[in-house]
C-alpha cells in the first residue's frame, strides 16, 4: 500500500504513526508489556486445543493412527495413569485457561493504563497550548470545534491505543501462530482452515468501509442535535421570553428525526454485515468438519487432532471477524490524530525575556497606530495620543469606531501592524506580552466571571490580596453593600458567566477585580454602562480621589464620566477626530459637542419633570387637609 493513498488530509500514514508514537512517548513500555501479556495469554490458550486433542487420541485410545501430539505425550506421560486419572487433564485445561485469563488482565490492565495516561497528558497538553495561541486563532477557531477536539477526537485516539491498535495485533499475533502450528498438526487440514479466512477480513474490510460514510453523517447528526440542546439551553431566557418554545420544539425534531433514521439504518447494515459473516464464519466451521470427518474415516486423522482443529479456528475467527471494524475504526482514528496535530502545530504567542521592573508607570504614547483584523478592514487608522503616567484619558465615539479594539492592541491580545505604541518610552513589541498584560487592571465591555463565589472572582486580579483589600475594592466600586445583602455575602456563587448578578452588579464586580490587580494603568471599556447613573458618579468620584496614582483609560458615553477626564479623544471609524479637555471640545463644534447638547438637553427635561412632579405633589398636600 503506498502512503499516499492512505493520506488523510494531507498527512501519510507514516506521518500519523510517527505521531501517534511520539504521543506514546513515558508509555512505550507499558504499551509493549501490555502486547506481550497478550503474548502469553495467547499461548496459554493455544496450549488447551493441544491438551484436548492429546488426552482423547492418546489416553482414550481413538485407535485412528497417531498424530504429532501423540508422539510428544508417549514421551512424557504414562498412557495408563492418565486414562485413569482424566481429571488430571481436566485441571491442566482449567490451569491454562485460568494463566491466560490472568495474563489477558494483565493485557487490559497495562493497555488501559497506557491509553489513559496518554489521553490524559494529551488533554492537557491541548488545554495548555490553547490558553497559548494568539487571539487571532481563537476569533476564527469555533469554540465546539475546539472542544471537540479536546475531548472526542483525543477519547478516539484513547480508544485506538487502548482497543483497536491491541485488537489488530492480537488477531496477527494468533494468525501468526495458529497457521504454523495447524500445518505442524496437519497440513491439509492447516490449508482447509483458513480458505475462507481471507475472504471474511476483504468482506469486513471493504463492507465496513462503505458503510463508514454512514457512520460519519451518524456523527454528524448527533454532533447537530447536541449543538441545538446546547444553543437551547443557553438561549433559554430569550426563547421563554419569546415565547419560541414551538418552534425550538420543532427545529429540534427533524435533526433529532435524522440522527435516529441514520442510526436504525446503521443497525439494519451492521446486523446484514454480522449475518453474513456468521454464514461465512459457519460455512468454514463446515468445510474443516467435513474434510475432517472424511480423513477421520480414512484412516489419516486422528479425532483429537479434528477436535484441535476445530478449537482452533474458532480462537482465530473471532479476532479475524472483527478486524475489518477494527481497521475502520483505526482509520477513524487517523483523522483524529490529524485533528490533534492541526491544533498543536499553531504556533503559541511569542515571549520575550522580561527586562524591565515588576512595575511601570504607566505612560502611554501611541503614533501613527494603525491596527486591522483579519479581514483587512482597518479597526485603527493612523491613531495617535498620549497617556501621561497619573492622567485619566476618557474615549468616545459610536459604536464601531474600533474603541474596544485599542484596548485589545493595548493589551497586546493583537499585534498592531503599523506606527508606534510605546510604554514608559519603549516599543511595546519589544516587550513581553505578559509583563505588558500586567501592567493593566481592565473591565471588558462585556466583563465575565467564572462560576465561583464572588471574593474568588475579585482574587483574580490579585489573588494573594487579603479579605480587607477585596472588601476595600468592592467599596470603591460601590458593590461591597450589594454584596453585604446577599445571604453568603463575599461567597456567594455567581453561576454560569455570573448569570446570578444583574449586569450592573456583574461590571462592578469586574471593576473591583482590576482595581484588586493595583496596576499603573487601568482600562476601562464601557465599564460602568449597566450601572445607574447615580452610582456611576458615585464610582467615579471614589475613582477621582485615586487621580495621580495610576493612568486611567476609559471608554464611556456618559458626560458625567468624560467632564471628569484629563482629556478626551473622539473615534470614529478608527480614526482620531477630534480630541482636547472637556471644554476645549464643547467650545469647538463637531461630534462631542453636538453630544453634549442632546445628553444637556434630556438631562434638563428630567430635571424639569422631576420640578413638574414636587409641584404636582405640594398641590396635593395642599388640597388634603
Ligand atoms: P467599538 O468598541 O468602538 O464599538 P470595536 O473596536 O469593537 O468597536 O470594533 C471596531 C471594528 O472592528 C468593527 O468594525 C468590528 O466589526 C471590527 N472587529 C472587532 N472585533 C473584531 C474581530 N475579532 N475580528 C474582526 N473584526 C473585528
Ligand atoms: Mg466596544
């Protein structure tokens, strides 16, 4: 067989199995003790035919002539006492059969141990490497996929290592040795066992073969209405809310219709499958009989040694049936490996020796920073502003205008691609992501927290901090009281993403957890958007008294929040347009200003109906009493 042919996407099957034994690597010895064990078993369980057909020729006598076994026991046992004793023969069987069990325990013992820790260290090692790749990996991987690949592709290969790989070579190791010892028996015979032999593995082979596309959309299928379960369950609120019951109901019912027609269609070909090969597996227990009873009758065969032909065949035809299964399977296994291999050979995130101190100042100057995703739209164009170490730089615009993204540039989650962004005066590409990453406390425009209790989410940003520092955090973002009314307080579970906290709560405890990192630069994106208005500013004036201390980056709409900041800088389409203090903007005109006005506008209207409704209700304490 040529390896190209057998190539799957592109790789060779010397590939793959180069592969697969580097993956072995720490349990080659396990792996090869566990095929020796299977060695041994097999010879055990050769030896009971040889004992069988031994005992019947030679203590009883069959009187058709002599046969090898024969010639070997006339030298070592005495015919009377044996003929006497045939219970002794009987416990020998039981002995070999009971050795080859225990070595086949051994086997299972050995290639379990083998292919779980192989399984184990994988899933590690994928886990690993995936917190390593680039985001760029990520926004383009499909995050089912990937999980996919962590768990079923790496159980396949597990159940490749630990079943079909063992498998395989037991059905070569007793092919191996029956042929020889059935020609050492009797050769006519020896040829008679195994003319069918080959066509059931071919039959096997290329049947399964042709059914496996039907395994494949099986796969599939079910791998369809997982997803839909699991897109269900997430978007559970908004189908309730919705009132999409029905039709989730029904979108669910043709997959699941498939997935269950696809998997009776496959019961109906594999119980075809194993109909005939039980016909054909019977028909060579026939032909061996047959032939057997003849030369029986002749004179040129002794009972026992039919009785050990028979034995024989069937030790060997199991193995042999399943092979073609088992050859599939492996070769499903191919493709797994493939999968694995696509994953590990993305190359991580680079990393440069750490030369500066544990801590910068914070001082942030960016020029001609130009920035585009993958699809080669420009998210940045020719951006330039200046953070100075202690300032608070607010930044605006419509949604779009690739705010989020300078963020993501700054924490060096995306190379920039053109134009300087430097920290404490050096490029940031010269310096190690993860210092750079370090030196900023950040709330995502859409904060997540892990389904632990709230005081573990806190410790993320610094998790050797002490309960009086997270308290003295989750104060300054004005959710320590909040907090204080839950029954478990600080240990409460937030659930999945934090489902349990509204969104406001949610961006507060994602604002205690950067101000916990005591970074000198802390970015805030769209941070304190699900939080009321009141609050806001109270969380702003808290953050005011540590202005000086550390650089501020925030993304707000809010004019409370940007009237406060140092200076201000408009986005729009990942260009700067027009940036200056607070004042400077509103005297000029343009897109701050006319913002300004509107926000001015509704916040007078409010003020005057809140006048309109203390009037309305003097009027009413006037007209009570
Ligand atoms: P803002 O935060 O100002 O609302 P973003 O920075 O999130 O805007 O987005 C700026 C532009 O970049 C948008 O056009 C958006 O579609 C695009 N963009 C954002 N993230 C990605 C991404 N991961 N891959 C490709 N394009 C993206
Ligand atoms: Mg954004």
């Amino acid at each position: 067989m040529t390896t190209e042919e057998d190539s799957k996407k592109g790789r060779t099957v010397r590939e793959v199995a180069g592969i697969a034994w580097g993956l072995m690597r720490g349990f080659r010895l396990r792996f090869v003790l566990a095929i020796a064990a299977m060695l041994m078993a097999t010879a055990f369980r050769y030896m009971v035919p040889l004992v069988a057909s031994g005992t019947i020729d030679f203590a009883l006598g069959s009187g058709n002539g002599t046969s090898r076994v024969v010639d070997f026991m006339e030298r070592f046992v005495v015919r009377d006492w044996l003929a006497g004793h045939l219970w002794a023969a009987g416990l020998v069987m039981v002995g070999l059969t009971a050795s080859a069990g225990l070595f086949n325990f051994f086997k299972g013992k050995l290639a379990a141990e083998a292919s779980d820790g192989i399984a184990r260290r994988l899933k590690n090692r994928l886990y690993d490497h995936l917190q390593r790749l680039p985001m760029r990996f990520h926004d383009q991987a499909e995050t089912g996929d990937l999980v996919q690949r962590c768990t079923s592709d790496v159980e396949t290969l597990r159940l490749a290592i630990s079943t079909q790989v063992v498998e395989v070579s037991h059905a070569l190791i007793l092919m191996g040795t029956a042929l020889p010892l059935m020609f050492l028996l009797d050769s006519r015979m020896a040829v008679a066992s195994f003319v069918l032999i080959g066509p059931i593995i071919l039959f096997g082979y290329f049947y399964i073969k042709r059914v496996r596309r039907l395994f494949q959309k099986f796969d599939e299928a079910e791998g369809k209405v997982t997803a839909i379960v699991q897109e269900n369950l997430t978007g559970l609120r908004v189908v309730r809310a919705f009132r999409r019951q029905d039709y989730e109901l029904e979108k669910f019912s043709h997959p699941n219709k498939e997935y269950r027609d696809l998997g009776l269609r496959l019961i109906r070909l594999m119980a075809a499958y194993w109909s005939i090969s039980d016909l054909v597996a019977l028909s060579q227990n026939a032909i061996v009989l047959g032939l057997g009873v003849h030369f029986i009758s002749q004179g040129s065969l002794t009972v026992g040694t039919l009785f050990a032909f028979i034995m024989l065949l069937n030790l060997v035809l199991w193995p042999v049936r399943q092979m073609g299964r088992t050859l599939t399977e492996l070769g499903k296994s191919f493709v797994s490996i493939g999968r694995i291999q696509e994953i590990l050979e993305e190359p991580e995130e680079d990393r440069l020796p750490v030369t500066q101190a544990e801590s910068g100042r914070g001082h942030i100057v960016a020029r001609d920073l130009t920035f585009s995703h993958g699809d080669g739209q420009v998210a940045l164009q020719s951006v330039s502003f200046e953070a100075r170490p202690g300032e608070t730089l607010a930044i605006l615009g419509p949604s779009g205008s690739g705010k989020s993204t300078l963020m993501h540039v700054l924490l060096r989650l995306y190379d920039y691609q053109s134009g300087s962004l430097t920290y404490d005066g050096v490029e940031m590409k010269e310096l190690d992501r993860h210092w750079c990453r370090h030196q900023f406390g950040t709330v995502m425009q859409e904060p997540f927290l892990f389904s632990k209790t709230i005081i573990e989410n806190i410790r993320l940003g610094r998790p050797s901090a002490q309960e009086e520092e997270v308290m003295r955090v989750a104060e300054m973002a004005h959710i320590h009281d909040t907090i204080h009314r839950f029954p478990a307080r600080y240990k409460t579970l937030v659930g999945e993403r934090g489902v349990t906290l509204s969104g406001g709560q949610r961006q507060r405890v994602a604002l205690a957890r950067a101000l916990l990192r005591e970074a000198p630069v802390l970015l805030l994106d769209d941070a304190l958007s699900a939080v009321d208005t009141e609050t806001e500013e109270l969380i702003i004036s808290a953050l005011k008294k540590r202005h000086g201390k550390m650089t501020t980056l925030v993304i707000a709409h809010r004019l409370s929040t940007l009237a406060h900041a140092d200076r201000v800088i408009v986005m729009d389409k990942g260009r700067i347009i027009q940036s200056g203090t607070h004042e400077e903007l509103c005297a000029r005109g343009g897109l701050y200003r006319r913002l300004w006005e509107i926000q001015s506008r509704v916040e007078g209207q409010r003020t005057k109906d809140e006048g309109q409704r203390t009037k309305v209700q003097g009027l009413e304490t006037e007209v009570e009493p």
